[in-house]
C-alpha cells in the first residue's frame, strides 16, 4: 500500500483508532477565551480542518480556510458569534482541507494569508494552477464536488518568519518556528490569552500525515512551540486541549522514532519496514497517552521514518 493521498475528499476519511474525549464537539462553536474561538471540522464525514477566529476591535482574523464546503458551513457561525466584519483568513499551511477554501474567503471579503513556504509548496504541488500539468486541485476535485464549483486560491499576503496584528486590544503573532508538517508551517499565537492555534504541526488523534514534512525537524519546530508556554493548544484536527498536547505530539513522533531505530537494525529497505508497520503500531499503542496517534498513516510513518532515519529512500522514490 503506497502512501495515502492528503488532500482529496475521500482520502480524509482515513482515520481510525481511539480519540481523546471531546468528540461530541464537532460542529460546535467552543469560546477559549473572551473573543477567541474553536470550531472543530468534522474530518470523517468531510475532511474539514478545524477552525479558529479571533474577535479584534474592528475586524475578525480567522485560523484556517479548510475546503471550500468547511468555510461555507463556518462563515455563518463566526457571523452569529460578532458583528465585526471578517478581513483575514490564515492558511496554517498548503493543503487542501486548510487552504482551498481560499475563493469562498476571497468572495466574501478576507484575504488569505501565509507563510511563504505555503505559496512555494503550492508551487509545487499545484502545478494546473500555475501552468503545468494537473495537479493536486484537479485530482482532489475528482471526489469534491465544493472544489468543482471553485477554483484555487493561492494566499495573497506573504511572511517570513513573523508577523504581528495588534490593536492595542489584542495581539496575535503569526509565527514560523521550523519545518514540521511541511515547509511552511504557520503557528499562531495569542501570548496575552496563551493560547496556540497549531495547524497540522500538533494534532489530537490519528491526523498525522508525514508526506510534505520531516518528523525529525518537526520535533524540534515543536520543541520550539512548546517554549512560547502555551496553556490551550487548539490543534489542527482533533479536540483542543491543554499544553501539554504539545508534549504527547512530540512524544509520539519520538517513539515512532525510536521504534523504527531498532527496526532498522534488521530490515534493510523502506519497503521492508513498512510491512513491518504493524508492529510498530501495536507496541506504540501500548504506550499512553501517545497511543491515540496511530492510525491508518503508520505505513506511511514508518517508511518516512526510515528514509529520514537511514537515507535510504524507496525505490519508487529515488530517480524522483
């Protein structure tokens, strides 16, 4: 089985295994802190991202644009919670459940913003978008009939490494610590309130795709994170929870790690350890609480894990 696709619709129904509690809240509006909100997508039923907004003085900044279906259903949920008018919306990074919903943002006013890791990923990913051949748009929009009806929408307004929106009531930092999920991870930080809007650089269950990013640097972009003293993690997929997600996130990606160390000392290939990512996935499970990450993506974990771990890169991979 090669790796699973991220981004088409039926390719997010992928998850399986226990979840921390909280899975009653999917679809409901949760307030974190006076003006700030969660929204957790319903990912089994239409691979929908979470979302966040945060209420400034005048206007609405919101976490996420998720798929054009996901902005959709949430528009009018940010509306019944403030009469401020919403005027950005943050890809935390390029995929399709976080970033093609951009067009409905776009109609509506918002303006799309990233870091500029997540328009060179785009670049090259969405090679229909810009010239070449189809890309991942088009394959996604097989199973999409939301992205049929819209067109992809790269973000407008590009940073570094920082960028800061301040009132004087509110301050929110759009930061980049690191490559993690992919190479342009945006986190987005309240230090007042101390709460952290992750993306897909920290999940609560079994959301973690390795295919655009590196889970050796994504410890140390979380290792990062974990510095700016987050008390209320608000994760790309899966229930918000304390700081301390965070710490399971990295644990995880630390023990995979581990496991597929002394695996290596017995298979010589990526293809070999992947058959034995079985294994793998029942000796992390009888660790909590990490064993709530895995998943239907332990093949593609393992097999990552290794080429990052040894160098040696699968055969369907190497001329590539």
């Amino acid at each position: 089985m090669k790796s699973i696709f991220p981004l088409a619709g039926a390719a997010l129904l992928f998850c399986a295994g226990p979840l921390q509690a909280a899975e009653g809240k999917v679809g409901q509006v949760q307030q974190v802190a006076p003006g700030v909100y969660f929204h957790e997508g319903d990912l089994k039923a239409s691979g929908h991202c979470n979302h966040g907004w945060i209420v400034f003085e005048d206007f609405v900044l919101v976490v996420d644009g998720n798929f054009p279906s996901g902005a959709l259903e949430v528009l009018p949920k940010i509306k019944a919670t403030t009469d401020k008018p919403i005027r950005f919306v943050v890809d935390t990074h390029h995929h399709g459940d976080h970033a093609y919903g951009n067009q409905v943002w776009l109609e509506n006013g918002v303006t799309p913003v990233a870091h500029q890791g997540a328009l060179d990923e785009m670049k090259k990913y969405e090679t229909g978008h810009f010239g070449g051949k189809p890309g991942r748009w088009e394959f996604a929009a097989k199973a999409r009939e939301d992205m049929r009806k819209s067109k992809l929408r790269p973000p407008i307004v590009l940073f570094e490494t920082k960028l800061v929106f301040d009132d004087g009531k509110r301050r929110v930092e759009l930061l980049h610590l690191g490559t993690a999920h992919t190479q342009g991870d945006t986190f987005v930080w309240l230090p007042r309130e101390k709460i952290l809007f992750t993306g897909d650089a920290c999940v609560n269950g079994p959301y973690n795709y390795v295919g655009d990013g590196n889970s050796l640097k994504w410890v140390q972009t979380l290792e990062a994170a974990k510095k700016l003293g987050a008390t209320r993690v608000c994760p790309g997929h899966g229930p918000h929870a304390s700081g301390a997600l965070l710490d399971d996130q990295m644990a995880y990606f630390r023990e995979l790690q581990a496991q597929v160390r002394e695996l290596a000392k017995t298979v010589k290939t990526p293809e070999a350890a992947r058959e034995r990512a079985k294994d793998v996935g029942m000796a992390i499970r009888k660790k909590e609480p990490i064993a709530r990450y895995v998943g239907d993506f332990i093949e593609a974990q393992v097999e990552k894990a290794f080429t990052e771990l040894t160098g040696v890169a699968p055969k369907d991979k190497e001329e590539k």
